[in-house]
C-alpha cells in the first residue's frame, strides 16, 4: 500500500487582526511532524499556501526550512510541495536542482515539463505530479500560443491531458492548488482574477487521488478520491465551526484509494465568536478568563465606554468587538432618496430613524463611524 499524508494552505506569516500567528503555526506544524513519525507515511504531499504572500517574512522561511529538513532529510520521507496563489511560484522553486537527490521535491512555476516524482512500494510503481496554481495565460505561455487556452477550466484541462499523456502506470496522484467547483468558501481565502470561474470536479478524472488546497474547509469535491485538505488554522470568522486536520489516506495495488482519515489538529489557542449583551459577555468572560482568540459580536445597540480594554481584561487576544446591529439586512428598505447624495452618516441615521422609529444618539453614530472606519481598512488591505 501507498501511504499518503496531504497539507495544505499553511499560509506561514499569517496576521490576524495584527496579531501574528507564527507561535500558533509552530505548534501545529511539530503536530505534522509528529504525525509522520507515528503513522510513517510513504509521502508528505503540501497543496500550496505555504506563505500568506510571495516575499515571506524570514521567520516563517525558517519554520518552512524546519519542516521540510525534519521530515525530507531527518526522517527520509519524500515531501512534494507546489505554490498556491499565496506564494510566489519562482520562490518556491528555488534550489530545487540541488534537492534533486534528496526526498524534497518542490515545483516552481508552471512548464510543459511535467516529471512526476516515481516511487514504489510492494504493488509497484506509483507517481506524484505537481500542478501549482494556474495562470492562464502562463499556461499558454508554456504550452505554445496556438494551445486552446483562456481560462482557468481550459489551463487545467489541458495541464491534466499532459499528465495522463506523460504517465506511465495507472496509479498516478495529483497535487494541484485550484477552486474546484462545489467546494464551500470561507472569508480568508482569496479570489484571483482569472481563475474566479473554478474548474469542474470532472477535469480531475482517472486519479487515484488529488490532494487540493485553496479552500480552507476540509471537504471532498464529488468523489471520495478528490479532497482538500483544509488550512491548519482558522483564519476568519467562518471558520470557526470546522476542525483542522490533515488528510492520511492509502492507495492499493490496483491505483484505488482503500483508506481515508482526517487527523485532527489541536491549536493553541482556538478562535472563537462570543454572542450576546456586552454584560454577558463580560460575565462569562469573567468566569471562564481564556487565551482564545475572541470575536465579539454584542447586542447592545449604544456605546460601551472601554469595552475592548475591559473584555481583554480576562480575554487577552480578544481580537474584534462589532455590534450585531450592523450585521442586520432588510431587503425591503428602500431609501426616501438617492443615497449617493448623501454621506453615510445620513444614511446610517435615515436607515436607523426607519427600523427604530427614534433617532440615533451621537454614541451611537459614533459606533457606527468607527466600525465603517475599520471596514474600510480592512477592505483595503485586510485577510485572505
């Protein structure tokens, strides 16, 4: 049997809120670690994300560096690695030529050179091919001008043709970082103009597995045989019902995938969202103090003096406070005027004057302005 374990979407310098995640992915990333050493895995396959942006800070370089020496060189298992979105594909790349003799395999930008990494085990060969995050127009690039190539369902179709074409046993695997489409989104991850429309689950026919990353959710895309690993963290709000984990699997003699487990990971500190009035939420707080990461969403509908520094009090890393008032939505509003002509104190006021039948007090507006101010930011320049 061929043993597989699948990662993915590390994104390694992560911030959150402003608060870096480094010690976090630290103590998920020695959990990995562990794990080969427990279940003794075949390969380590990592889908992509292993950054949160193409030039990483060096700290996170460093943990990188740790993981892929600790598992390729100290314990000898062949690690497969491909560039995500996040990352830059040329970075990732770099000095593959000189891990060409060691089991660490990294696949930069994409080519028409599509070499699998060949292994065997007791059944016969089987083979790894890398498929980083697509670009259409540098697969055209890659392939020739007259390939039929304009989007990001044509650039996987005809990436995977290569495959099949260039492979030479049945039990061939996929590592790819793409959108498949049916796969369920979260906040923190990001879409890219060129690859927004996804690609059908089909286009990744006649695998005996593809190990995906993108999509920070754990989840199978149709078929058992295609999955996404999920991130190792939360890293948003939507995400805070999910349980990180990495994907261990085992494929047969006859290229068919006859194991599938999640491993559960354990953070450090969990992200959870807090409901209720600010006083109840001070007295849970108070009762049960946490280390967690913490998103505040309070009932209350006028200012609490010091709320964030009184909150931190017993939840340290409480990380955001937005009142749940903003989150309502009344699709039968329609404003008394054109609400291009007015500021968006105005609206907030007519829009308050409408559901309340009472004008907002200066607190309240006040709230408002700073919560719109901070939504502002993050669009920006915010997560994902």
């Amino acid at each position: 049997m061929a043993k597989i374990l699948h990662t993915s979407d590390w994104h390694l310098g992560f911030s959150m809120r402003e608060r870096r995640l480094h010690e976090d992915q630290v103590h998920v990333l020695e959990q990995i670690i562990q794990m080969v050493r427990d279940h003794k895995p075949d390969v380590v396959l990592i889908a992509g994300d292993i950054y949160d942006r193409p030039v990483a800070p060096a700290p996170s370089m460093e943990l990188f560096d740790h993981f892929i020496s600790t598992v390729g060189l100290e314990l000898n298992t062949p690690v497969v690695v491909i560039p995500g979105n996040h990352d830059s594909a040329e970075r990732i790349g770099h000095f593959r030529r000189l891990l060409n003799n060691t089991p660490v395999h990294l696949v930069g930008k994409i080519s028409a050179d599509l070499t699998p990494l060949v292994l065997e085990d007791e059944h016969g060969p089987y083979e790894i091919f890398g498929l980083p995050y697509l670009y259409p127009a540098h697969v055209k690039a890659a392939l020739g001008e007259d390939s039929q190539v304009k989007d990001a369902e044509s650039a996987t179709q005809a990436m995977v043709k290569r495959i099949h074409e260039t492979a030479t046993t049945d039990r061939r695997v996929l590592v790819a970082h793409a959108f498949v489409m049916g796969g369920q989104v979260c906040d923190s991850e990001q879409n890219i103009v060129g690859n927004v429309t996804g690609v059908p689950a089909d286009v990744f026919n006649d695998f005996s597995y593809v190990a995906l990353g993108h999509l920070h959710r754990p989840q199978k895309i149709g078929s058992e045989r295609v999955q996404y690993s999920g991130s190792i963290l939360k890293y948003s709000a939507s995400e805070v019902n999910y349980t990180k984990s990495v994907n261990l699997l085992e494929i047969d003699g006859d290229g068919k995938m006859s194991h599938f487990e999640r491993l559960p990971l354990t953070p450090i500190r969990d992200l959870r969202v807090v409901t209720g009035t600010f006083e109840e939420i001070l007295k849970e707080a108070g009762e049960n103090p946490s280390e967690d990461f913490i998103l505040a969403h309070i009932d209350d509908s006028h200012t609490i003096p010091n709320a964030m520094s009184r909150l931190q009090a017993h939840y340290p890393n409480c990380l955001h406070i937005r009142p749940t008032f903003l989150d309502k939505d009344d699709p039968d509003y329609v404003a008394s005027s054109d609400v291009r002509n007015k500021n968006m104190k105005e609206v907030f006021t007519e829009f308050w004057q409408l559901h309340n039948d009472e004008v907002p007090g200066n607190d309240l507006i006040e709230l408002f302005q700073e919560a719109l101010t901070q939504a502002e930011k993050e669009a920006r320049g915010g997560e994902g």
